[in-house]
C-alpha cells in the first residue's frame, strides 16, 4: 500500500548486523518490552478498536453537527496536529465546508487569533471540544478560559452541553473541571502519547464532526498495523523507511526535508514534524525534521537543498493518482510559449516535476528517499499515518532513543513559567 524507495542501494544497508538489530527492535516493539513500552498503545489500537467506541464517536459527531454550525477544538501538538492533518488534506481547498466548519484555537497565543474567532462565531452556533492529555497544557487552557466564558455568557447553562472535553481518564485539572461541570468526556488513553494518538478520540472526534469517514480512515490503519506488522525488512515498508533515514544520518545527513507536491498534505508535514521530532531529537541526537511543498518552495529553498551546506536528505511524500486534475490545453496563438504541454495534465505535470527535482538534487549531492501513497482518501491516510508512527518507532530505537518521551519540552516551559511567577516556579 505504501512504496518506499531509494537513491542508493537498500541491500547494502541491510546487512545482517543490521538486519539483527532490527528483529531485536521489532521483538521489543511488539513485545512492548523496549524502552518507552508504557507508550506503545498506539501499536494495535486500530485493530482493538469497537464498534461502540466508534459509534459513540460518531453520535457525539452528528449531535455537535446538529446543534453547532462551528466546532472549535482546543489543543496543541499531539492533541491538534492529527486532526488537523486529516481534515486539512481531505476537504476541499475552497468553500471548505458551508454549512459546518472546524476552526482551532489553543494552538498558540495569539490574542488578535482568538478575539477575532469569537467575533467571527458570533452569529454561528458553537461547540467545543477541547483536548489535553495532561489536562495543564497553557496555551489551550488559556484559550479554553476564554472560550469557556464566552459559551457561558451566550449560552449560559446550555453551554454545558455544548462543551466536549477529551483528556486523562484519572488526572488533570481538565478533568476536574469538566467533572464540575458534567461536561461530556472522552479518553486519551493512558498508553498513548499526544503525537502518536490521532487514532484515539483526540483525532476522531474533529474529523467525524468535520464530516468525514472514520470507518474508512481505521479500516486503513487497521490494514496498516496488519500488514506492516510482519519482520520482513526488504520488503516492510515501515521498516525500509526507518531504516534508510538512520542510514542516511549515521553518513551525516542530519537533516530530512519532507517534500510534497500537493497542498493539502502541507498539515501531514506538520504532524510528521512534530512525530519524528519529538520521538527522535534527545540525547543531542536525532534527525531535524524540515517540510517543504513543491513547486511552491523550488522558488525559495530550491537553491539552498540544491547547493547549500550538504547534510540534508529529501524524502518525498508522492501522491500517484490525483482525484481532480486538468489537461493542459493548445492555445491558438500559443503566445505562452507553453503548447508543448499540449494534453499533459498538472497531475503528471507534478509527477514529472519530482522525478525531475529528485534527479538534480541528487546530482547535488542530496539523497532521495520516496514515500508513494495511491491516493488521498481516509483509508489511504488511516494507512499513510500509522505507516510514519511505526517507521518512527524503528528509527529511534535504532538511533537508541526512547521514541515516546519528550522530556527536553520541560525547560522553556519552565523558563517561561519564571518569568511569569508561576507558584511552585
Ligand atoms: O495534550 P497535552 O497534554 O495538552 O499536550 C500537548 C503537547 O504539548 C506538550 O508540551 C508535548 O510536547 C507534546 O507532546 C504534546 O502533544
């Protein structure tokens, strides 16, 4: 389902040292015994997941879409960056949704961001769903403040049935408050950290209500975690990808710039960042996740990935077929100079672009890695996303990193908490 190649030669890095340290990997992994296993939840969540959990996803769905005409779902990092991603790559580009939107806030802090959300929900009907696995996160808290009181003072008591948390089942002052409150909860589990955790309600939950399919998105990473489970590394594209990144780095390409040539995976990036980021930067170690879209950023970080400091591998997210497209046609006066184009479609016209791209930059001394998915659809991103969480796991591990920790995000917090007096900083 996922076609992983390369620049170089895959049966060269796979040598039987390698090849042992990678069964030694897998064995943990699936053994949950390796380091982090307490976070390895995520690994056959798909499969367990019920019919009733879904279902109860998909109620609370269509009742938010019943009574709401925007949901605006609060959070940062894991609990964001998977919705985001999913809806961002499968609606459309324009008139996004007429009569049902999701917006999100708590992503940052921004003040002109959140004073003009309210304004512009002013005339809509609203719901929240604010997600937080540790429940004490500041920027959606803060926002959730905000929030909280503007459904309050519009809806008074109704606001709490509009107002949907997804946090800790135990712990949190998140869930202190919507205990007060009698809030609607749903459950990050325990076992499953934020950026592996798009699979859990934190995801589910934005997406059903944004419309789309969760059968088929599960049904793809239900697949995925069934097909990819196998220790087969030729073939196992999971663990080609893994595998091929570490090699890379240990030659000293530090840096891996994740290319794609289709928009609307601009926030697929922006998850993959923050997952081999945050699974992978410790220990003054691990690979610099980058993201760029082409052919927007040919005419901006063209030159530097074809000339610059040379410690940058490229990998491309390559979609095969496109799912709306359109041929370029002969002009008569060909005044453009671009009838040569004459019966090419953008669609192929992309796909020439990259193996193009792909070619000089490896001339210039640029790695290339590709990562070929058929389509964009719910099944092929259940299957795209769990395919970069397990590749993940494997790179760090190789790396000899725990993948499911971030313990180095606690200092700026606590730099910041400082200066702002925080009690107990
Ligand atoms: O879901 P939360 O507990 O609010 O966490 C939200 C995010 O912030 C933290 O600082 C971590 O670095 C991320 O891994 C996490 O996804």
């Amino acid at each position: 389902m996922i076609n992983v190649t390369y620049s170089g030669n895959y049966q060269d890095i796979l040598t039987d040292d390698k090849k042992r340290t990678l069964k030694s990997i897998h064995e943990k992994l699936y053994a949950k015994t390796g380091e982090g296993n307490d976070y390895v939840g995520w690994l056959d969540w798909p499969s367990g997941l019920s019919e009733d959990f879904l279902n109860g996803i998909k109620d609370t769905a269509t009742q938010i879409r019943e009574k709401a005409d925007v949901l605006i779902v609060i959070g940062i990092g894991g609990s964001y960056l998977g919705a985001k991603a999913v809806i961002e790559a499968l609606q459309p580009h324009f008139e996004k949704n007429p009569n049902f939107e999701v917006l999100f806030a708590g992503h940052q802090v921004s003040g002109p961001y959140l004073k003009q959300l309210m304004s512009y929900v002013d005339d809509k009907e609203v719901a929240l769903n604010v997600i937080s696995k540790s429940g004490t996160t500041t920027e959606p808290a803060l926002a959730f403040r905000f929030l909280q009181q503007y459904m309050k003072d519009r809806y008074g008591k109704e606001a709490e049935s509009r107002i949907f948390v997804t946090t800790d089942a135990e712990k949190g002052a998140l869930l202190t408050l919507a205990e007060e409150k009698g809030y609607k909860r749903f459950v990050v589990p325990d076992d499953v950290g934020g950026r592996y955790s798009v699979f859990t309600a934190v995801g589910l939950l934005p997406i059903a209500a944004a419309g789309f399919e969760l059968n088929q998105l599960i049904q793809g990473a239900k697949d995925a975690e069934d097909e990819l489970k196998s220790f087969n590394p030729g073939d196992n594209p999971a663990i080609r990808y893994g595998t091929i990144r570490h090699h890379l780095y240990e030659q000293g390409y530090t840096n891996e710039v994740l290319a794609t040539f289709e928009p609307k995976l601009s926030f697929v990036q922006e998850w993959w960042k923050q997952l081999f980021g945050e699974s992978e930067g410790k220990e003054h170690k691990g690979i610099f996740p980058i993201s760029v879209v082409y052919t927007t950023d040919l005419h901006s970080l063209g030159q530097y990935i074809q000339d610059g400091k040379r410690n940058l591998l490229e990998s491309f997210l390559v979609v095969d077929e496109a799912d709306e497209d359109l041929e370029v046609f002969e002009a008569e006066n060909n005044a453009d100079q671009l009838n040569y184009l004459a019966g090419l479609s953008l669609h192929e016209f992309n796909l020439t672009a990259y193996k193009g791209v792909s070619e000089a930059h490896l001339s210039g001394g640029v790695p290339q890695i590709g990562v070929h998915v058929k389509k964009i659809d719910e099944y092929h991103l259940g299957y795209l996303l769990y395919f970069y969480m397990l590749s993940c796991a494997y790179s760090a591990y190789l790396l000899g990193i725990n993948p499911f920790n971030q313990p180095g995000v606690e200092d700026y917090k606590t730099a910041i908490f400082k200066l702002l007096n925080k009690p107990g900083y």
